[in-house]
C-alpha cells in the first residue's frame, strides 16, 4: 500500500499536473482572437508590458504571461513596431506577435489640394487626425524650422506641395511637414531656375498668385502673362487673393474697400511689387505657366463669374469689360466657379 501511496505522490501525480499544465498552456497558446478583424494601435513609446496589458484586455491575446514568455523566447520584446495593426479574427498568439513585429503599420491617407494656404493645410491635416492645427502653424512659421528645411521665407507657405500623402496617425508634425516639403523639391527640382527677372522664391510667389486668380486650368498661362507684363511695367498687381492673404486671419469671406486701402506686406494695391512671400501651396502647373507664361500684351482681367476671365489690354477696355461682366445681371446672377467643366 506504502508503495502506491508513494508511486502516485511521486510519479504519477507531478506527471497529471505537468500534462494538465502542459495542456493548459498549449490550449491557451492554440487559442485563437474570438472577435472580428480589429485594428491595434502601438503607441509610440510604449514599452512591450504596456501593449501586452492592452491586448489583454481587448481580449485579442488569451494570456498575457504567456504572451511575454513567448516574445522573450523569440527575443523580440523590443521589437514591437509603432502604428496601427490590423489583426485579423482568429489569430493565434504567436499571429499577434507576428503581425505586431513583421507587419507594416495601417497608413491613414490625407489630400492637400492645389491653392490651399498654409493655414488651410493645418487644418486639413488636424481633421485628418494627424495632430493639432495650431501646432502645425507654430512650425510652419518657426524661423529655424523652416531654415532647416532649406526653405527661404517667413514660413512654409508655397511649399506644401499639394498631394496625397499616408502617413502613420501618431507621426510628428515635423516629419509630415518635412515629407511635404522634400516632394516639393523633388516634384518642383530646377522647374524654377531660370526665369528672365524672377528669382526661385519669386517665382513660387507669383505661382501662388496665379493659383488663386483661376479656376480654370487652362487659363494659368494666361493669368501669368498678365501679371509678368506688369511687373515688367512696375505696376502693382491689384490682386484681391494677395490682399486676403494678408488679412487672412480676421477675413470674413467679404473683402471691404477699407482692406484694399490698409498697407500690408500682402496687398497688392498697395505696394507695387510682388506680395512678401507665397499666398497658397500652388500646383506644379502653376509654376510652369509662370516660368513660360503666353505672350501677350494683355495687364488686364475681369471675372466672368463662372471661375473664367476676360483679358484686355487696356484701361479703357477692362472698363467696358468690367461693364459687361460684372455690371450687368445677367452676366452675374446664377453662375459660379463650381460649375466650372475643368
């Protein structure tokens, strides 16, 4: 009796709880995400106790002691990646490690489009969900951030090339501002060395302008021509976007006379040259109509109210045009650049 009392103390009883262990740790390690494909973000700067407590608790893994156990084994506790994942349903532990150390992280898109300032961009990105709006103005107008960038202005404006971009959700806004900013030359390249009287700078400046003035692509050239003939005269401009830019923060959607008369460094009817710096982020068409503009002989345009314009030469015929188009209602009431056929 002695002896089986002490065969099953000592052999047989340690040999149930191993196979009882062993199979409950293979169950748990065999046991696979119950829910639907889910999306698991690794926060930037989490250690591998933090994510594995949260996979955890989303009930993605089955046991966390294992977990750790098993990425210690694989020495891959420190290789957890940042970003979002998606863990597709009925992965195993070891499905989860993978996807979390092997996988590339889900990337969220964002657009810029073409003829958005700096302060629209902000916002683009923080609806996005790239960060805040107003920290991404304070590095957009950041003296040695945008020095860093090789950039030569007040800020970043005109150098946000307008794409669309993905990005990790928890990337720094300054790598998101810097991205845009490297296609920018990448995009752009020499495309602004050698204009007539225009230097690189001034060349994004009076793309940006030309952006603004149409919405009609094909008009760009044209825009342009009339602005370089002007400026070859020393005229001013007299363009109502530079003029908005310059208030922009205070704008209200309606330009009042009392704006056209204040002296800033953006208005244009003011000062007989180029504005301070870009107004808008322009499109790389914009640029080329500014570096191979139409020749004409054309310093003067007027809307004709469906985002097209009229060119004239002379004074006297932007008057009549300026009857025609803007006078009449006709000629005005139920026309809008968003009909526009691009």
């Amino acid at each position: 009796m002695l002896k089986k009392t002490l065969l099953f103390t000592l052999v047989i009883a340690p040999l149930f709880a191993l196979t009882l262990i062993a199979g409950t740790v293979y169950f748990l390690y065999q046991a696979e995400f119950a829910g639907p494909d889910v999306v698991f973000t690794v926060k930037k700067g989490e250690t591998f106790g933090q994510v594995n407590a949260r996979l955890s608790r989303e009930k993605i893994i089955s046991n966390p002691r294992l977990f750790h156990w098993l990425a210690r084994y694989k020495g891959q506790m420190e290789k957890l990646r940042a970003g979002p994942f998606l863990i597709p349903a009925q992965s195993k532990m070891e499905d989860v490690l993978n996807v979390l150390i092997f996988s590339q992280p889900m990337l969220l898109s964002v657009t810029i489009p073409e003829g958005r300032n700096m302060y629209q961009v902000a916002e683009i990105l923080s609806q996005a969900g790239f960060g805040n709006s107003p920290d991404y103005l304070s590095l957009m107008k950041d003296e040695s951030f945008v020095r860093s960038l090789g950039v030569e202005g007040p800020s970043l404006e005109g150098y946000l090339f307008p794409e669309t971009y993905k990005f990790v959700p928890d990337s720094n806004p300054k790598d998101i501002l810097s991205s845009m900013v490297q296609l920018f030359r990448k995009k752009v390249g020499s495309l602004t060395q050698g204009h007539p009287f225009l230097n690189p700078t001034q060349v994004i400046t009076l793309a940006s302008v030309v952006e603004k003035e149409t919405g009609a692509k094909w008009e760009r050239p044209q825009i342009a021509s009339v602005f370089t003939n002007r400026l070859k005269k020393r005229m001013r401009l007299e363009s109502d976007p530079t003029t908005i830019y310059g208030i922009w923060e205070r704008y209200q959607g309606n330009i009042k006379k009392s704006d056209l008369l204040e002296v800033t460094p953006y208005n244009t009817y003011k000062i007989p040259a180029l504005p301070l710096g870009p107004i808008c982020n322009p499109s790389l068409e914009a640029i080329q109509a500014v570096m191979k503009p139409d020749q004409t002989e054309y310093f003067f345009f007027v809307s004709k109210n469906d985002g097209t314009h009229v060119f004239t030469r002379n004074y006297k015929e932007h008057l009549q045009a300026v009857e025609e188009w803007q006078k009449k209602r006709n000629n005005r009431d139920g026309k809008s650049w968003r009909n526009l056929k691009q």
